[in-house]
C-alpha cells in the first residue's frame, strides 16, 4: 500500500493534518457533488434543534443545493459512498497513519451555506471525552478525518476549513477559557481546489471559517478510528454490508464470526490481510 511522502509525515506529526491535493478527478467533483444535491430529497440524520454534534431524523433537507446541509450517515444512499471508505490513494494513507487496526465510524455530507450570519466555530471532534485525551507525538492517533473538497476555496472567508496548526498536541483550550474561532490569532484559513482531500487529527483545533464567497461550500466527510472505539454512525444495515467488499464490512465491524467477549479489542487473525490486501 502506499505509504506517506516525507513532507506529509512531517507535517502530520507537526501540523496535525496535511492536503493531499487532486484525490478527485473533476468528473468526480461532479459526480460526488450531483450526489450531495440529491440527498436534499431524501430522508436521514441532521443536525436539528439538538445540542451541537446530536443529529435527528429529517423527511428532507432545503431543496435550494447552495443552502446549508449537514447529513450523516452517507452509506446507504449510494454505493458511491460505500466506495469512499476505502478508496485508494486515500484510505492507504489512513492506514499509514492509523494502522491496520482501524474502523470506519463516520461518513457526512457538508454544505456550508453563503450568507454573513454564520461566524464559523472551531472544535475538536470526538465530543468532550475524547477532546480531553491527547496521544503523544509519536503514538498513533485515535481517531482522523478525511475530508473532501467539492469546490473550490481560493480567498478567506469562503467557507475555509480553517486549522490550529500543532493544536493536536497542546491542552487548547481548557473549557474555562474561549472557545477559538476561526478569526483568533493562529488560525490558519486553508485554501484548496475541488477534488483536494485535507486528512486531520481528531485532536487537531478546527472547523469552518464564515462564508462570504456567494456560494454553497460543498465537503465529504470520511472518520476513521482505532477499532475498539465505538462509531459515530453505529448501525450498520444489512442491506449495507451486503453491498460492500470484505474489507468494507471489517471496517464496518464485521469481524468475520459473531461478537465474543474479546472481540474488537483482540483483532482477527486475517486483520493484515483484509486491510493490506483486501480491496476485492
Ligand atoms: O465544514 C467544515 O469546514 C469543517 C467540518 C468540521 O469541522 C468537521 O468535520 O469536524
């Protein structure tokens, strides 16, 4: 599999996160994006009138395609999705960076709407447990993303996903002190083309800057953790896990046998040969 460049490792263990630029071809940007608009039509989880980070049950979202959206729960839409667990080029890297004792825990669909009334927020994902712990420079992470640009981010302000360079590493901030924003001293607006995936620490301080561009800013959003932690999207339908391939469904959590105590902390014994060698 392939492995991280020199300057990407570098900047994952420095920065906490690094571009990989062109991981879609712009007939991809297309597709995934004529994707996005129509799950608008669909039902799935949002976020509703829920604590941030909680999702409800919605008919549909906005029709207008340059309106803000936030779906969860990608999978069953499309085999597309299903394809972007483990798409090469990609998913190599994540297991770079994760090792192969990985699970896929959650895949959303972002559209950050134009307009002055959203100042943007920053935050580190896994919610409040998992913002506490932090691993050493040297460990592997418990938790990353990534995350695929759908349009293109050439000035601030354009719905930037926006990045507390080295804040995976630092207590940043205790709860008691503000909350970055995507405006505070440090914060740094990242740029990029349509079909450019940033791969980021969970523990890394991040979020969206405001988005002034006139213009719906359009991601996907693919988590990965270690395989003992539990996924944001949980189930996993039948009617998914027969479209996937056998590796999909173990990053799924098919174990191959039924759960025993053990299971999902004491891997299988053909872990290594499904990640490293199991795309078919
Ligand atoms: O929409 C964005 O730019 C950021 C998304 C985000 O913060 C996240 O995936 O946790």
């Amino acid at each position: 599999m392939q492995t991280m460049t020199k300057e990407q490792s570098r900047a994952w263990d420095i920065d906490g996160y690094f571009i990989l630029e062109g991981a879609f071809d712009p007939d991809e940007v297309k597709f995934y994006s004529d994707q996005i608009d129509a799950l608008r039509a669909k039902p799935g989880w949002e976020p509703t009138n829920l604590p941030r980070g909680h999702y409800g049950w919605v008919e549909h979202a906005d029709p207008d395609p340059e309106s803000f959206m936030d779906r969860r729960d990608l999978l069953s839409y499309h085999d597309c999705f299903i394809d972007l667990i483990d798409r090469p080029g990609v998913f190599d890297l994540v297991v770079d960076i994760m090792g192969p004792y990985l699970a896929f825990s959650m895949s959303q669909a972002i559209v950050r709407a134009s307009t002055p009334e959203f100042p943007g927020y920053t935050h580190t994902d896994g919610g409040e447990g998992l913002r506490r712990i932090r691993v050493t420079e040297s460990s592997r992470p418990l938790a990353m993303k990534a995350m695929y640009l759908l349009t293109d981010v050439a000035e601030e302000n354009h719905g930037n996903f926006t990045v507390f360079p080295g804040s995976h590493l630092r207590p940043y901030p205790e709860v008691d002190e503000t909350i970055p924003a995507p405006d505070m001293p440090g914060a740094v607006p990242l740029m990029g083309k349509a079909g450019d995936c940033y791969l980021f620490s969970h523990s890394l301080w991040h979020g969206p800057s405001p988005n002034l561009s006139g213009r719906g800013r359009k991601t996907l959003l693919y988590n990965y953790c270690q395989q003992f932690m539990r996924p944001y999207d949980y189930a996993v339908t039948a009617a998914v896990a027969d479209r996937c391939t056998r590796r999909q469904r173990r990053l799924l959590g098919d174990l191959g046998y039924d759960f025993r105590p053990g299971s999902y902390t004491y891997v299988p014994e053909d872990q290594l040969e499904v990640i490293m060698n199991g795309a078919a």
